[in-house]
C-alpha cells in the first residue's frame, strides 16, 4: 500500500513537473509518440499489398507503382515525424530539469545553514539531485509503457485477421520471456541491493588507495597494507556477487533465445503454410480461367450449332453426316463428291 502511494505520489510530481515546464508540449509529445508507433503498421500493410499484388497472374502495375511511392513517401514521414518527436522529447526535458533545479534552489534557500553544513543535510541534498532524472523521464517512461501496449494490441490483432492460431502460436512463446526477463530482472536488482554495502566499500578502499587527496593521511599513518588487505577481501565479494548476476543475466538471455528460436521456427511454418495458401489459390484461379474459357467456347459452338440448324430448317443448306458424325454444311448448289455412305439431311444434293 505505501508502495502504491509513494508512486501515484511520483507521477503526480513528475506530471506537475512537466506539466508546469512546457504546457501542452506533452500531449504533442504522445500524439507524436502514437502516430511513429503506428507507421511501422501502416509500412508492413502497404508492404504486403505491394507483395500480393506482384505474385498475381497479371498484376497491374499502375496500382503496385502508386502503393510503392506511398510506401516511400511512408518511411519519409516517419522518420521526419521521428525527429519532430525526439526535439520536442529534448525541448520537454531541458525545460523540466531547469524547473527542478530553480524548485530545488528555493527550497534550499529557506533552510538553515546548521542544516546545509551538516554529513545528513548534504546526504539529503545529493539524493534530492540525484532524483532529478527520475523526476522527469517517469511520464517519459509510462508514455513509453502505453505505447508498447497499445503496438502490441494492434500488431495481434492485425495478425490475428490473417491467422488467429499463428497469433496465439506466438503469443504462447512471447509471454514467457516476459516473464523470465521480468523475474530476473527483479533478481538481479535484489542482488544489487545486497550487494551495495560491498560494492561502496569495494570502491571506497579503491580511491582511497588510488586518490592524491588521501595519499598524505595513508602513508603518514601507514594503512597502504590494511586498507589493501580489506580491499583484497571487499574485491572477492563484489566479483561473486557480479559473477552471480552475470550467471543470472545469462539464464534469462539463453531462456528468451530458445523462446525467440521457436517464434522463428513458427514463423517459418507459417510463411510455408501461406505460400503453399498462395499456391492453392493460384491454381485454383488458373482452373476457374480455364473453365471460363471452356464455357466460352462451348457457348460460342452451340450457338453456331443452333445457326447451322436454323439455315438448314429454312432450306438454306445441307447437313452431312457420316455414321451419325457431323461433317459440314454446304450451300444447296455445291456438288458433293464422296465414295462412303452418307446420310444426307434437308434438301439440296
């Protein structure tokens, strides 16, 4: 509960912070923020028109050469809309940290000197101005938070309508690297903060071995071999603590390749299915053509077959027949000459 109140409490300033520094800024800050998220979306789907229209039978190159300068004109924009993101970010930033610094120079101003000379007071002020950049990129962050969230969303869904199973495939191999990252994530900063009083130690014996300001006090009082002794011990301590989290930090890289490796193998069958999808529907068109060209011709020749008809029941020509197969039709003055037995139908010779 304090932990929930401590970081509405953290929100609450570092909005007031930024809100107070540059204005309306921040909500051009996130409207630019979701538009560069969602052109990478708008480039796949115009991407994929410009590949759907190239393995047709007979694509038409108008409209694939219009999309393809759309496309262009897409990265363009993007990156110009990048940009304008990045300076208004920057502009956010140096106004916010100029606010912090002239908030914390007033509050400083009005306490008294016992307290700004005091080990505690100068401890408090150096934590005070360490949290400067925590104080400004927090929105920075729950903005990068959204926009991850709200890509996520419209990358599955928009996966979703070409192939649910494949999506959720993919959504089974993505949600445990979270995990593992998120987990040993936590570890790891556990780790760190055991770790901490060793490692201040570890750098504090350090500079006072290595530093000219202490040199004086270590050689008169002679503590070169004490203060190497404890930094020897302080040594071994931080290195097995970093080999730790080095150990822990290659766990969760090698868990999230093998997740990796198997979205890349899902993605593989998938392409394969969708090629061979392709394929199918490629020739079912070529068939559904030559159907339509059948139907043509068989139409064209029945109808000649009703005209010949026709002109022989007007007596306008002569239908040959040999044992019941079709010949010809011959205007009723031609002279048929023909040594096999023909049945001859209508008049003429």
């Amino acid at each position: 509960m304090n932990r929930l109140k401590l970081a509405y409490k953290s929100f609450a300033y570092s909005w007031n912070l930024i809100f107070e520094s540059s204005k309306f800024m921040i909500f051009l800050y996130f409207a630019l923020m979701l538009i560069t998220t969602s052109f990478p979306l708008l480039s796949a789907f115009l991407l994929k028109y410009v590949l759907d229209a190239l393995t047709v039978a007979t694509p038409e190159i108008e409209k694939v050469l219009a999309v393809v300068i759309v496309y262009g004109l897409s990265l363009v924009v993007n990156q110009g809309i990048t940009s304008a993101k990045d300076l208004v970010k920057r502009t956010i930033d140096q106004k916010a940290r100029h606010l912090y610094q002239c908030r914390l120079a007033e509050k400083l101003s009005e306490l008294p000197m016992d307290v700004l000379d005091s080990s505690k007071g100068k401890d408090q002020i150096d934590e005070v101005r360490y949290m400067e950049f925590t104080s400004v990129y927090l929105i920075f962050r729950l903005t990068d938070i959204i926009s991850f969230l709200y890509t996520f969303v419209v990358a599955f869904t928009t996966l979703a309508v070409f192939s649910l199973g494949f999506s959720l495939m993919f959504l089974a191999f993505t949600i445990p690297s979270i995990i593992f990252n998120e987990y040993y994530a936590r570890k790891s900063e556990e780790l760190r903060e055991k770790t901490a009083p060793d490692v201040r130690k570890f750098h504090y014996y350090r500079w006072m071995l290595t530093d000219a300001w202490p040199a004086k006090d270590v050689r008169m009082y002679d503590l070169t071999d004490a203060i190497k002794s404890r930094y020897s011990k302080v040594k071994i301590l931080a290195d097995e603590a970093l080999s730790t989290a080095i150990n822990a930090v290659s766990s969760s890289e090698s868990a999230v390749s093998t997740a990796n490796t198997a979205a890349e193998k899902a993605h593989t069958a998938y392409t394969s299915a969708v090629s061979a999808s392709k394929n199918s529907v490629s020739a079912v068109t070529i068939a559904q053509k030559a159907e339509a060209t059948v139907k043509r011709e068989h139409t064209a020749m029945s109808a000649e077959i009703e005209e010949l008809a026709a002109a022989i029941a007007n007596g306008q020509g002569t239908l040959i027949r040999d044992n019941g197969k079709f010949l010809a039709i011959y205007d009723t003055e031609n002279i048929i000459e023909n040594n096999d037995t023909v049945v001859i139908d209508g008049g003429g010779v």
